[in-house]
C-alpha cells in the first residue's frame, strides 16, 4: 500500500513540476547584423548566377544554408545552379529539400525537369502532375508533362497536355509541337488540321502586332502634343494644319 502511493505521489508531481508536452520555445528575433548579411549573401549569389560565377554563387548559397539550414528558397536556388551545371543528382537533392521545407510548384517542376534530364520519365511524369495540381495555370508545367509523356509514348496524353498549354497561352510554338507530335506517329490528317491552325494563329498574331504598333504611335504622338489620349483622331499641328 505504501508502495502504491509512493507511485501515485511521484505520477502527480511528474504530471505538475514536468509536463509531457514541453512548452514551446519562443522563436529569436534575428539580429539587424544576421538580417543585413543574409540580405548580402543573397545579393552575392545572384549576382554571382546572372554574372555566370557558379563557384561564388554555391558558396553563398551554402553559407545562407550553414546558418538558416531550412531555407527553402536557398535550397531551391542552389539546385537551379546545380543543374545548370549538370550535377543532377545533387540537383534533385536540393529541389527534394526545398518541396519538404515549403510546399512549392516550383521545386516540384523543378525536380520534374531533372528527371526528364535523366531520363527518368516516370518520375518526371509524377512531378509535372503534382506540380499541375497545384498550379494548374501555367503553360510551361503543361509543356514540360507533355515531353515527358512523349518519351513515354503516351501520345494522347501528350498532345493534350499541349492543348492545354495552348488554352492557357494560344501559341505558334506549342501549336508546332502538337504537329510534330502527329507526323512523327503518321496521322496526316490530323496534321493537315494542326498546320491549318498554325497558320491562322500567325495571321491572328500579326493583327495584334499591328494593333500594339498602332497604339505604340498614337501614345508617341500623344506624348509630344501633350493632348489627352481619348483626344479626336483629327490632331490640329503646330502650323495649324490638319493630319490624321
């Protein structure tokens, strides 16, 4: 019996004085000194990737990692340098990291497009979709799915993916690569439709170039007179002349 409530003294104390759930601790404030060398190091490493310097950029990289080691976006970062560099593994490493750290499309695109680069086009296939399902309004997710559904010969689902690439952004350069999809399987037909296409979205392209070049000098004109832009097409010139 005394046994017995020996234990039962020691359960309440431990359940008062030592909670199972330890409270959490409070997150520290970063130093002004730690924010402005981490805005630093940031500055370096893209400067040093836009300037080709992929030794300086690792480097920086790493040393943001070294003291902030769940920054997803420095791991996101540094696996674009990896992969430019054509280390591949260490590249899907990092994109990997960043997914877990931050759920992000991008990393998920990111580590997609390795695997196409591999040729891991399963995998590659699972990454364009995840990245789809959470970002489902970007043409180049549709784009990229679509190479690697080619290289696995699902042609249907390649082509539309590319449709919906299209949707998204009417394009002369997805609409090439649907046809080339279909001459390389030998459906002539379609084919004969897809150049049709083609050619209708270049004379649609060319009227809106027009459009903006039209619009691009009524704005110059505008500018230089200094009248309204809603003004009357009949513009009065400094000689008192009338010109349309």
């Amino acid at each position: 019996m005394i046994a017995v409530l020996i234990i039962l003294a020691l359960a309440v104390y431990l359940t008062f004085f030592f909670p199972l759930e330890p409270k959490p601790k409070k997150e520290e404030e970063k130093s002004p000194k730690y924010t402005a060398q981490m805005k630093k190091l940031w500055q370096v490493a893209q400067t040093s990737m836009r300037e080709r310097k992929p030794f300086r950029a690792e480097k920086a990289l790493l040393t943001i990692l070294k003291f902030d080691e769940k920054n997803a976006a420095a791991y996101n970062r540094l696996g674009i340098l990896y992969a430019k560099g054509q280390r591949y593994e260490e590249a899907v490493e990092c994109f990997e990291i960043a997914q877990s750290l931050d759920s992000n499309p991008a990393s998920i695109h990111n580590a997609g497009l390795i695997y196409l680069e591999i040729g891991e086009y399963e995998k590659a296939e699972m990454a364009f979709l995840q990245a789809i399902e959470s970002e489902g309004d970007v043409p180049a997710r549709y784009i990229a799915l679509a190479k690697a559904e080619e290289k696995l010969g699902n042609t249907k689902k390649a082509i539309e993916a590319l449709e919906n690439a299209y949707e998204l952004d009417p394009s002369v350069a997805t609409l090439r690569q649907i046809l080339a999809i279909y001459e390389a399987s030998g459906d002539t037909e379609a084919a004969t439709a897809t150049t049709a296409r083609i050619e209708e979205q270049i004379m649609r392209d060319n009227e809106a170039k027009k459009r903006r070049s039209v619009m691009s000098t009524r704005k110059r004109i505008v500018s230089k007179t200094g009248l309204p832009e809603k003004s009357p097409k009949i513009i009065k010139s400094h000689a008192g002349q009338k010109r349309i």
